[in-house]
C-alpha cells in the first residue's frame, strides 16, 4: 500500500516519489540537473527510465520536456513492448516509431535492451498529428541468459508497464505460440493477477488495457486465426486459474483487457513483404479515435489502437513523478494502489503547481502588500490606485493557470487543492481589499475635513458669508462617492468576502462624528463671535450708564430739555435691563445661526446656556472696571463738582463772598457720597435684591459635557460648588473699598472745595479807585515833563501808534505764537510719548486717570489723550465689534 509522508515544507508527498526533478509546468523548462546542459543527441537513442541496477532515471522529467511532451496534457499515449529476449521487439519500435533503440547484431545474439527504455515517436513529426505524442517503452527482454534464473526484473518491469502504458505489445515468434514459457504465459499470468490487485480499492476504476500480440515470422501456413484462437484459450485458462479478489471471482478476463493480433512476415526471408507489413501496421497507431466504444477484439486492420479507456489519465507534466512512485513501490515489493498512487500524484502535483503559480501571483502582489505596510508604518495609509484591477488579474490569472495545470489530476484533490489555493489567495487579498478600505476611511475622512475647514476659512475671508450645513452636506456627499468609488474600484470578482456596505456604514457614521464635530467648533466660533458682540455692547451701554453717575445735576451730560434726569438709584435696573435685553438680541442671533448649522436643539441649548453665563462674565469684568479705584473717583467727583459747580440750570457757578459755599459744599458731598453704598451692591432698586442670576441663567441642560464646561468660570449663586452665595456675588464693592473711595473722595472734594473759596475771595480784591487819583497826583510832574519834552512827546507818539498798529493788526498773536512755540513743542513730544506708554498697557488707562485727577492743570492734558486713546481704541474695536455683528 502507498502511503504519505508530511514533507518539511509542509506538504504531502507519496513516500515513493523521492528527489526528482521537478517536471514543473509547461510554461516553465528548468528541469535540467544544475550543471548538465540536457541536449536531444544525449538522448538520441531514447532515455534508459530505469536501469538493469533498478535504478530510476531522474531525468525523465527532462527527457519529457525536451521532447516537448511535458505540456501536451492528456494528449499523448504510452505502449510497452515485452517479450522473450532478442525477438525483435526493438527492431519493431524502431519500425512502428521511428525510434533508434538499440538492435542487437545478427551475429552476437547477446541483450542489447537492459532495463526499460523510453523514446517518442519519431514519425510524422511534421504532421502534428496525434500521433507525435507516442511514448514507447522498450523492455529487457524475458528468459534472457543474463539474469538466468532471476525473474524479478522481468515482473517487475511488467508490472511498471501495465501500470503506465495503455497498449502492451506482447511480441513473440510463431513457434512459441501454444509454449507456456515462451509466449510469456508465466508472465502474463503475474500480469493478470497483479492488475486485479492493483485495482482492489476500486474495481470499478480499473483502466482497461490493449494486450497487442505481434505474432513475429509468421510464415503464413497456420491461419492468424488459428494462431489467435490459440492464444486466446492460453489466456482464458491462465484467467480461470487465477485466485481473484472477493467480488470479483465471476469476472471476465475481457473486462480488463481488450485484444489484438496482428502477424509478421519472416523480417530476414520476406524483407520486403515485412516492411510493408509493418508499414501497415503503423498506421493503425497513428489512427485518431474514429469510434470510442471499440472495444473487443481488435483485430480489424483499420482500427484504431489506442483508445480513450485504455488512457491512465495521468497528466504528462506528472508522469515522471507518477511513475517514479510506481517504480518505488515496486521496487520495494510494496502493494502497489494505484487510486492511492494517483491521489497522492495529485496531491504532490497541486501543490507543486499551487507553488508555481503563487510565483507570479507573487510578483503582483508582494510589492502592493509591502507599500500598503508601509504607508501604515509611516502612518500615511493611502489609497493605492489601480489596486482592484491587479487584485483581479492576479486572482484571475492564479486561479485559471492552476486549473489549467492541475485540473486534469484526482478530481477530488484537485477541487480540495484548488479550495487551499484559493484560500491562500484570498487571504492576502482579503488583507490588501480591507487596508485599502481603511485608508479610504482614513483618507476620505481628513479630506472632508480638511475640505470643510478649507470651505468655512475661505467662506469667513469673504465675510463669514457661507452656510455651514450646507458646506458639510455637500463635503459629505463627495466623502461618501469618493469611497464608494474606491470601494467599488477595489471590489474583488468572485471573492464573497469582496464586499465594503460594512465599511461604508462605519465611514459614513465616522462621516457624522466628524461632522458634530465640526459643528461643535463652528458653534464654539459662533459663540466666541457673540460673546465679542455682548462685550462690545455691554461695554458701551453699561459705560454710558455709569457715565450717568457723573451727570447727576446739570453739566455737559445733563439731560434735554424735557427728558427726566436719569436716578442714581435705579442705576443697577438699568444696568441689568440693558444687560438682559443685549443678551436676548445675542441669544436671538445665535439660535438662528446655529439652526442653520443643523445644530441639535440640544447644542443650541448648551450654547446659549454657555453664552448667557459668559456674558455674565463679562457684565461682571466691566462693573469691575468702572469701579476701578480711578475710574470711580472720577466719576464721583464729577458728580459732586457737577452738583457743587453747576445750578440747578446747568449754568456754572461764580462764587462770591457772600455764597453759601459751605452749604453747597456740604449738600453736594452728602449726596455723592450716598452713592457709594449704591454702588457697592449689584441691588435692584425696585426688589431690594440682587437680580434673579441663578434664574435667567438657568440649569446647565442634560446634554452639556465635562469639555462645554471647562472653559466656565464658576458664578457665585449659581454653582453650588464655588461656596459663594449671590450676595457675594452681586458685591462690587467690599467695605474696605468703600471706606478707601470715601476717604479719598472727601480729599477730592475738599480740594475743589477750597478752589472754590479761594476763587470767592479772589473776586472780592480788585484795585480802590483813590489808588489812581494818588497815582496821578503822585506822577504829575513826570507826565508833563514827558509831554513837554519833544523827543518823548515824538517818542510816546511813535510807541501809541505802534501800539495802535499792532492791536488793529492783530499782530501780538504771531508774536505770542513765535515765543509759545518751543514750549508747545515740547508739550507735543510730552504727550507723544505719554500717548506710547498709555496705549502700551491697560493700567496705563488707570494710571491716566489717577494722575490726571490728582493734577488739576496738567490734568486736562492727560484727559484729553486719555480720551484720544479711548476712543481711538474704541473705535476699533467698535469696527470690529461691528463686523461681529454683521456675522451673527
Ligand atoms: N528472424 C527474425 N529476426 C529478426 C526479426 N526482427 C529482428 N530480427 C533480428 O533479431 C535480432 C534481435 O533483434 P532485436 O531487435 O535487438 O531484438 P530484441 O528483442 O530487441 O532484443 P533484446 O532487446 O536484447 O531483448 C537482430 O539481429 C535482428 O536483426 C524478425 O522479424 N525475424
């Protein structure tokens, strides 16, 4: 029995196919032995298979594929020839075939064919005819004198013939019709009984064979037909005598074997009629398959040999493997199976054949795998183009040169075999198809992306005018084509597994995260965009409210004529009306642009809770700035100078002497001061509470995150966790504060104060009368020694006129001017550079204004460029304010 052995490198091979030289497959020809350049001369007689050592030829392989047998498939036909020793057999191969084995010479009388040779047909080379594909086998000769008694050999190599060839010619001379021993019936005998055997597994499979006898110097006295008939009972008595195998004990010796018999003319005495003969006979074997179901006898001389059932249906390009496990288990006296023998060919052959076409496959593949790796290796995995047509041609290609090759092995090993290779393939293809989807994900997501923000940029370049839904549906729907078409680009004909609707459904979910995503930042621009706005507008309006605080009576703020002074007391009502109303018209503006994003209800909910609490922040930041230690004073002592300087009518006030200024003074200073506590409290004058902060802002919505919140400062009175309640919140003044602004406003105060009494009395000392009448009376001597004395008189004139000319010419100003001019300059550079340092720094601001106070002269130059500044400043940001403004 054959068996199997599991080789190194994985695979199964019968145990009896050894090192051979690979027969590989027809498209490739390295069967040569390394360093033996194989050349038909070598093998102009033929190749010796197996040799008298019995030993087999391992360049049989090579023999085959110089003869160009090796891809003919199953178009070609093995014949034995086997006989008695030196009865011609050569002789009539080199007749039939046109071969050149070796002949004996007519006077040795010695073996010349040892062992079993093998040649192809030589004749009709040119034709291409079926015929050319003729293996013939030359066999040593039976009851040679060389190996005496030793009859192994020549079972042995009756046994290979049956199992290889499909026509057996059993030549023999006339006379040795009817001689057990010399027509081979011995012989024959081993054959029948082994060919039953070698079958056994599978009686039904068994190929039958043409048993050709050539009937060699046939005189012509005794009847072919006799002679036919004679043989014909030889072997039906062998048949019977044979110990068949259970289920086969009624078997018919016809059920194996077909018949022929042909005679021979006397080659040395009837040469001519010989050759014509033989001539004759060749014919037959160069006969295509006019009737397949020929079977019988074969005796008609117009039938063709070698038909279809007697083929082994071994494909030639496995032959020399099949054969060498044959011999090897012949060789070794073990049983010889042939199903077994043809499985474990198939099985050596595919899998040689799986290897040879994975070369090319290979070839196609490898350098796609490895620049797939390597993209990922440098994190760029990128969309390979043109991947799916040579996934397809590779598969293609390796799947049909495959069956091509070894569709004509074991059909059951082949389809299993084909299964692996399949497998095989379609596992690095499955593994390139899914990187190629994941870079197509990757790929297709970052461009949609990239292309969004690239949209939004160029959309906000040109004024924020773009549609942001609609700029990331239309990016959606090329992300999701571009992949599709990938997808479909890489699709794999006849690979189940060739699918991406899995993928797609993951990229087109990735697609919506991304898109929230971006959706989230745009909010958060929108946001950041109206916060802006808030602050830009909280800014002025809460300015203007506490510019209020220093208009209180009269003075360049004072109200028009029929409006009603604005209360100091109800001025956190206003601030908080002005503040609520601003933040209204911005959640307005920011619900409506979010709404056109495809912002969820819940995002727009998260937003203008952000934005309601941020704007908090910066009502706060601006309270805080206009009760800056500076800021505040001012403004209180503008409003008490505007109480104290200025009537009720908004007419600035002359002291005199006789005014109340101590009254005034005293009414003004109560009254500002009463401010302080005002201001000290974020209170509504018409609850006597703060205002409802925790309310308007609300609780954070169920759908805010850690990350909507981490950029939030905590508001006392809202967050529970800050440990700080409204009050405190609501507390823009400490009492220290208050105390510090209330000693430092009485100082102010006081000051202007005593500028005010000072400037009473100085209204009060002008010069008496009498002081000119003594003046006069005093100088009355030297007034007319002037007028009397010409050269004064013409001098005073001179000095009159040019004082006349100089004041209706107005020409004191230029003068004035020219004298002014230095000073001025260096006023101007003064500023200039105050204006730097002002502009350099918020505290410069501050620091303006407290020193600008403090100096009353110079003061008024600091307020100026202070104001510049401020509104220059203003104005900017008021412009870009704006612009926000447009956007939302
Ligand atoms: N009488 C006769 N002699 C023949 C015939 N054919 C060949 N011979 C001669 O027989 C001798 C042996 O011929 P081979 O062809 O070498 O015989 P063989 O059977 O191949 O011999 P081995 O290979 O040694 O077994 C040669 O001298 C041939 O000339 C034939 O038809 N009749």
């Amino acid at each position: 029995m054959a068996s199997s052995t599991l080789h190194p490198n994985g695979d199964r091979r019968p145990t009896a196919i050894k090192h051979h030289t690979s027969p590989s497959l027809m498209m490739n020809s390295h069967f040569a032995p390394v360093g033996e350049s194989p050349s038909r001369e070598q093998y102009e007689h033929g190749i010796q298979v197996i040799d008298e050592d019995k030993e087999f030829n391992q360049n049989l392989s090579t023999y085959l594929n110089l003869e160009k047998i090796i891809p003919v498939g199953f178009n070609y036909h093995l014949i034995s020839v086997f006989g008695s020793q030196s009865t011609g057999k050569s002789t009539l191969l080199n007749y039939l075939f046109g071969t050149e084995f070796g002949v004996m010479s007519e006077r040795e009388r010695r073996q010349t064919t040892k062992g079993i040779w093998m040649s192809k047909n030589k004749r009709d080379k040119e034709a291409k005819s079926m015929a050319e594909n003729i293996l013939v086998m030359d066999v040593e000769g039976t009851d040679g004198r060389e190996r005496g008694e030793d009859q192994d050999f020549e079972r042995k190599s009756a046994l290979f013939a049956l199992a290889t060839s499909e026509v057996l010619i059993v030549n023999l001379w006339e006379h040795q019709v009817g001689l057990y021993q010399g027509a081979n019936m011995g012989l024959l005998k081993t054959v029948f009984e082994v060919n039953l055997q070698l079958f056994i597994k599978d009686s039904k499979s068994i190929p039958k064979s043409l048993l050709f006898f050539v009937i060699r110097d046939h005189l012509g006295t005794t009847p072919l037909s006799n002679l036919r008939n004679t043989l014909l009972q030889d072997l039906a008595r062998i048949w019977s005598t044979l110990s068949k195998p259970s289920g086969l004990e009624n078997s018919r010796i016809e059920d194996y074997f077909d018949f022929a018999f042909v005679a021979l003319p006397h080659k040395i005495l009837q040469p001519e009629k010989f050759e014509e003969e033989v001539e004759k006979l060749s014919t037959r074997f160069r006969k295509g398959y006019n009737d397949p179901k020929t079977t019988g006898l074969l005796d008609d001389e117009s039938l063709p040999v070698f038909l279809p059932q007697y083929h082994r249906r071994i494909p030639a390009d496995g032959f020399s493997v099949y054969a060498e496990g044959i011999w090897d288990q012949i060789v070794n006296n073990k049983d010889l199976d042939l199903p077994t023998q043809q499985e474990l060919l198939a099985q050596f052959r595919c899998d040689e054949i799986s290897r040879e076409v994975l070369v090319a496959f290979d070839e196609t593949i490898s350098p796609l795998e490895e620049k797939q790796t390597h993209d990922i290796t440098i994190g760029k995995p990128t969309v390979l183009p043109e991947l799916g047509a040579a996934m397809n041609a590779a598969r293609l290609a390796v799947m049909k040169d495959f069956e091509t090759n070894a569709s004509r092995y074991h059909k059951g090993v082949y389809t299993r075999k084909r299964a692996e290779l399949e497998s095989k393939v379609d596992v690095r293809l499955k593994a390139l198809f899914q990187k190629q989807l994941h870079a197509a994900h990757k790929s297709g997501v970052d461009m949609f992306s990239d292309s969004v923000s690239t949209a939004v940029k160029s959309g906000q370049k040109k004024g924020n005018n773009y549609d942001f839904a609609q700029i990331v549906e239309s990016e959606k729907a090329k992300a999701l084509a571009k992949f599709e078409a990938d997808g479909k680009a890489v699709l794999v004909e006849g690979a189940p597994w060739s699918t991406y609707e899995q993928e797609l459904v993951l990229y087109r979910k990735k697609l919506e995260e991304v898109s929230s995503r971006l959706r989230k930042e745009e909010m958060r621009r929108l946001a950041t965009r109206v916060e802006r706005w808030v602050r830009s507008r909280l800014g002025e309006s809460v300015g203007l409210e506490f510019n209020k605080l220093g208009t209180g009576r009269g003075g360049s703020g004072a109200p028009e004529v029929g409006e009603k002074p604005p209360s100091e007391k109800d001025l956190w009502d206003r601030i908080w009306t002005v503040f609520t109303e601003t933040v209204a018209d911005a959640e307005g503006r920011f619900t409506d642009r979010a709404r056109s994003f495809d912002a969820s209800p819940e995002e727009v909910d998260v937003g203008l809770w952000r934005l309601r609490r941020k704007s908090w922040g910066v009502l706060s930041a601006k309270v805080d700035e206009e009760v800056m230690e500076g800021n505040i004073l001012l403004k209180l002592r503008e409003n008490f100078e505007d109480k104290f300087r200025y009537d009720e009518h908004g007419v600035p006030r002359i002291w005199r002497p006789t005014d109340d200024i101590e009254g005034m003074y005293t009414k003004a200073r109560e009254s500002t001061i009463a401010l302080i506590p005002l201001l000290a409290q974020f209170k509504l004058a018409r609850t006597s509470a703060p205002p409802p902060l925790d309310a308007w802002i609300g609780s954070p919505p169920l759908s805010v995150s850690p990350a909507d919140e981490e950029d939030l400062a905590p508001i006392g009175g809202v967050d529970e966790d800050e440990g700080k309640s409204l009050e405190e919140e609501m507390t823009v003044l400490s009492d220290y504060k208050q105390q510090d602004l209330l000693v430092r406003f009485k100082k102010t105060a006081d000051g202007v104060y005593v500028e005010a009494k000072r400037s009473a009395i100085g209204g009060m000392t002008q010069v008496p009368l009498y002081f000119y009448g003594l003046l006069l009376a005093l100088g009355w001597n030297e007034i007319m020694a002037v007028l009397r004395n010409p050269v004064y008189f013409i001098l005073l004139i001179l000095v009159g006129i040019g004082a006349y000319v100089t004041y209706t010419l107005n020409l004191w100003g230029p003068i004035a001017r020219m004298a002014n001019a230095a000073s001025q300059q260096a006023l101007e550079v003064g500023k200039e550079r105050l204006r730097e340092f002002l502009e350099s720094s918020d505290t410069g601001r501050q620091a303006m204004a407290m020193s600008g106070r403090a100096n009353s002269t110079r003061g008024r130059d600091y307020d100026e460029i202070s104001m510049e500044i401020l509104n220059g400043d203003g104005k900017k940001k008021r412009g870009e304010d704006e612009d926000d403004l447009d956007d939302i």
